[in-house]
C-alpha cells in the first residue's frame, strides 16, 4: 500500500504540473510564433520523449509523468526480440521544413487585422496546424512533406470574434478549419491539395474558460476551447467533474469532443460525449445555431445537437456548450485482473456487462500488450518489492498453471464512496473468478491505466528506430468480439508478408462496454527498414483491415471520427439516402463550402490530399 500512495502522490504533481504548464501556453499574451512547450515533430510536450539512456536502456525523459526519469530495464530487449529494432539504426527527424509562400487574400487579412485579432503567417505555426497524428502525417511529419498547409492561423478570444470571423471569411470566400487540440487521428486537419482559396486554422486554445456553474441543476457552461485536463481542473475547484477523459486528455479540447462524438475512459460511469452535453453553441454562416433552453430532454423534432456531434467542422465552428457535471468522487480504487486467455476475460467483460456492473473503467488487454506492459516495468524500488513479485510471478504461472504467452490483463478503476467502491470490486472479483481471473493488484491497476497516456509517445520514439505503428478502434456486437478480434489480427499479418518478413507487433483490446457489445482497439506496427514506400503500405493494411472489420459488424469508428481517411467508407456506413441527408444538410448551411476541410463528404475525389 505504501507503494501504491507513493505513485498517487506523485500523480498529483504530474498532474498540478500539467495544469500549470498548459495553463501558461494557452494565456492569450503569448507569442502568435511559438509553440510553447509542445512538439512541432511529433506528440505531446516537448521535455517529454523516450530516449536510450547512458546505460543503454529505454526511459522517458522529463518530469511530468509517472514514469519520467525512470529507466526501462525490460523494455528494449522487448523490442529487440519481438519486431526486431535495432537500436544502432537510428533515424533522426528533419529539420524544420520551409513552406511554400502563404496564399493571402488580402480583403480577409484587412478584416483581421480590424479586429485586431491575434493571427500568424509563421511557418512553424503553420506547420503545427496542418495535421493530426496518425502514421501517416507524423510520417509526413518527421521525413516528408504536406502538399497543402493553412495559409495563416488565427486564435479567436470570444464567441462574437468567431462570428466576425465567419463573416468575413464567407464573404471574401476563405476557407475555415477548426483546431482544438491537434490530436485527431482521421487525417481531419489535413488540407486538401486541390484548394486554391486562402485556407484559415481556427486554433481555439484562447477559448478555455468555464464561464459558469450551476450547482442546483448540475451544469457548467464552457468554451470550446478548453483541454480536457484544464477543465477538470477547474471543475474540481468547485469540488465537481466531468468525467470524459479520452487517452487524448492533456490536449484535445471540449470543442474537438463534440465534434467528433468522442468517447473516453471512463464512459461506464459518466456516458460519451452525446450524453454529457446539454447544448451547444456554433456559429455558421447563416449565424449562430443553438436550443433557446437547456433541459434534461425535449421532444421538438429532430435534434439539432445530433446534426452537430460528429460533424468534424464541415457546418461551423463549436464555440462553447453547457455540460452535465458530478461530485468529485469520494473515494477512487484502481486495481487490475489477469485471466488464463483472452477468451475467459472477454467472457468476463460480457457477463459484467449484462449485469449492467461495469467499473468506471475496465479495459482487457490480450497477450501481446500484456508482454508489452510487463516489459514496461521500471526497475524495483527495493529487494523486498522484488521478493515479493517473484513470489507472485511463481504462484501465477507454477500455482495456477498461466501460460505466460497466452495470459491477458485487464485494469480496473472504481469511484464512488467507500462502501459502494467495496461492493463494486466483490462483484467484479466475483465475476472473474467464473472464468478463471485472479486479482493482479492494485499497483498494476494504476501502471496499466495511466501507460495508456505512453501509447504516442511510444510511437514516435519507434519512428527513430524505422518502426511504423498506430492504432484504430471500433465498435463490435458482443457476438462478433472474438471472431473480429481474431480476424482483423491475422489479416494484418497476412497482408504484411507481401511486403516484408519483418514480424509485426499486432494487438487489441476490449475497453468500453455495452449492453450490446463494445469498443475495440487495435495496434499495430512494423520494422520498416528496407521496406520502399512504407507508409503506402501501412495504408494498405490498414484499409484491409478496416475492411475486415466492417465484415464482422463492426462499426467505421466508435469514437476517432471519419475525417478523410475513412470517409470512403461513408456511403456503406450510413447508405446512399443517408449521405443526400448528409450533402443536402451541408448544402444549406454551407453553400459555400467555407468549412471546406473535405471530412465526411469528398469534394476532391481524385486528388490525394496527404504525401
């Protein structure tokens, strides 16, 4: 226990760090030409990365996480043995490119510059607004090029500024791309290479108030503009939360969560983002679109709200909305299982769902990110902890006869009161143990969840070592997970022989659950070294295997979006009457396509948008 208050104690600085930091970034005062402290090549801060130590071992550099500073001792022989990596082969980004001159369309500019609006034509800012972070663009990113990037960002203060904006932007026949916190993985940021108008970034991260807060019907209203981790912050002054918190909570905004019907961690408890949000502001062309009241549920024909959650910026700009809060709660446990094959935890997860038990949080993983984890282990802090460890390691595997290369893991986390948190671990720890689960501990629980925040990181650090990896998610009828989960991994490894011998890394887990089945994720990556064009290839795959998926019922996106990369997918998703309502609904509200990103519908067919 001593151990487990350590790493939450150290949490919460991480945590206060993270508020003060991203606090100073989004202060309006700063410079229109930095980038504060993020990564223009890359995810996250820039004091934040995996590195080889002097020792020759993996650790993550900084001080902000739980991990930070702390060596690896596992985790390069992980790589090295499982896709190969070779740590002497290492492959540095480019330096910052040069862009090709602004496009400037003058009359827009004039009008900016009337509102005295904070605005920038630096390349650097450029750049950073020209992408989201899948492969393919932080690919683009560190070695290649973007055959289009906006011509000018510009940082709205309030909600009126968004509406002059809108205006001048409409009438001079400028396109508008909203940008919240960068961290799509849709490729909804990239700028398609066959506009010839001047094209605007709408960084909203100057928009990050919580205007008010009303206790008596539980609501806040707040701007689009706020992080994820700003916002809790604010809200837990007034002794309140939201509770949305996607894997993308340090940077993706309110605004970017609407748009994208996004989901997050903890989604058992407090709903996706559809379900906390009770109204919404944006400003179209036509003018500002929101509900005269704000009510727990109204019957007045088709909702409006439900036109934009999802509609990845293609009708307007979200400048803020009222949402749902909670309590704090009063206590928080983490803790974790581990089942003898994938097979029984998923068993597990169904029946837990069923009853209608799920934890805030419960997410399986399989074996290979089970091997992943472990191989993250930092070094024991005493002979003691490593005693006991081994001794557990050998009543696992000897004991209970777990076969360490078929074993999964799930994490757990509770919140509520003392005794309603008790209640909820004797029934899930009930539950698992139908199926052959053991309790893992509640030190693992909390590594497990909070590693979830090392995924981007991880990737970028593989880019150095020509390794190439991301992950995608669905949504699966319970009836499929396992056919699905299954399915989609063998055509991956498949598909990958064509090209290389080079063994994938390829992974899943079960997170969010449903009465009717659950969300899935999937990871997977490849040593690139000689392998021509790799990302063409990764893109393939990753087509495929999207393919695979939609075979097996699963959904085009349970919470990532469309944005370009999965829009040709649409049609099939929703019908071809479905995309009339679709195209006629962006017709009317935006004639002009100034919101003229290109998600969703495709404009642009024949042109690639991505190099």
């Amino acid at each position: 226990m001593h151990r487990v208050n350590q790493i939450l104690g150290q949490l919460k600085t991480v945590d206060d760090t993270t508020r003060c930091l991203s606090q100073t970034r989004t202060s309006k005062n700063s410079d229109a030409d930095s980038l504060g402290n993020v990564r223009w090549d890359g995810w996250g801060y820039d004091d934040s990365f995996f590195r080889i130590n002097n020792d020759g071992l993996i650790e993550l550099a900084g001080d902000r996480y739980l991990f930070s500073g702390k060596p690896m001792p596992e985790l390069r022989k992980w790589f090295e043995a499982q896709v190969g990596l070779n740590i002497s082969d290492h492959t540095p980004s480019q330096e910052h490119p040069t862009l090709s001159p602004p496009i400037r369309n003058k009359d827009f500019i004039q009008a900016i510059e009337g509102y005295h609006q904070k605005h920038s034509f630096s390349d650097q800012q450029r750049l950073y607004h020209a992408h989201g972070h899948t492969s393919q663009e932080v690919f683009a990113l560190k070695f290649g090029h973007f055959q289009r990037v906006p011509d000018m960002v510009v940082w709205p203060e309030h909600h009126h500024q968004v509406e002059s904006i809108v205006r001048a932007a409409n009438k001079f026949n400028v396109v508008l791309i909203p940008f919240g916190g960068g961290t799509n993985v849709s490729h909804a940021l990239v700028c398609p290479s066959a506009e010839k108008r001047m094209i605007v970034s709408l960084d909203m991260k100057l928009m990050n108030k919580v205007k008010w807060i009303n206790r008596k019907n539980m609501l806040a209203c707040v701007e689009a503009g706020v992080t994820g981790k700003n916002l809790e912050n604010s809200l837990k002054k007034s002794g309140l939360c939201c509770g949305h918190e996607p894997d993308s909570a340090e940077f993706s905004t309110l605004g970017g969560w609407i748009a994208t019907r996004a989901s997050g961690m903890k989604k058992n408890k407090y709903g996706n983002i559809e379900d906390i949000v009770i109204r919404i502001k944006m400003v179209t062309v036509h003018g500002t679109v929101e509900k005269s009241i704000q009510v727990p549920r109204i019957s007045t024909g088709p909702d409006i709200h439900q036109m934009i959650l999802g509609s990845e910026g293609i009708l307007g700009i979200i400048t803020e909305a009222v949402i749902k809060v909670c309590p704090l709660p009063e206590y928080v446990k983490y803790g974790s299982l581990i089942f003898p094959d994938f097979e029984s935890g998923v068993e597990c997860l169904h029946e837990i769902a069923m009853r209608r038990k799920a934890p805030v949080s419960i997410r399986l993983v399989d074996n290979k990110q089970f091997q992943l984890g472990q191989a993250l282990k930092m070094a024991s802090p005493s002979w003691r902890h490593d005693l006991v460890n081994k001794a557990k390691k050998w009543y696992v595997l000897k004991k209970k006869n777990f076969d360490p290369n078929v074993m999964v893991a799930a994490t757990l986390l509770f919140e509520g009161t003392r005794s309603s948190v008790r209640s909820q671990e004797k029934i899930i720890y009930s539950i698992a143990k139908k199926y052959g689960g053991m309790k893992s501990g509640e030190e693992n629980g909390i590594r497990g969840y909070f590693l979830t925040y090392m995924i981007a990181y991880l990737r970028d650090f593989g880019y150095n070592y020509r390794f190439v990896a991301e992950s995608f998610e669905t949504s699966v009828p319970w009836e499929n997970v396992l056919a699905l989960c299954q399915n989609v991994k063998q055509r991956i490894r498949d598909d990958l022989k064509e090209f290389t011998q080079a063994v994938p890394l390829v992974s899943c887990r079960v997170t969010q659950l449903y009465d009717s089945g659950a969300c899935v994720y999937f990871y997977f990556g490849f040593l690139y070294s000689g392998v021509e064009n790799p990302i063409k290839i990764f893109s393939k795959i990753e087509h495929n295997a999207r393919d695979e998926i939609l075979s097996h019922g699963g959904s085009l996106s349970h919470h990532h979006g469309v944005g370009k990369l999965r829009r040709g997918w649409m049609e099939d998703t929703i019908g071809r009457v479905g995309m009339q309502m679709l195209k006629g609904l962006k017709d009317t509200l935006d004639p002009n396509n100034i919101f003229g990103n290109g998600n969703l519908l495709n404009f642009h067919p024949d042109v690639p948008h991505l190099v």
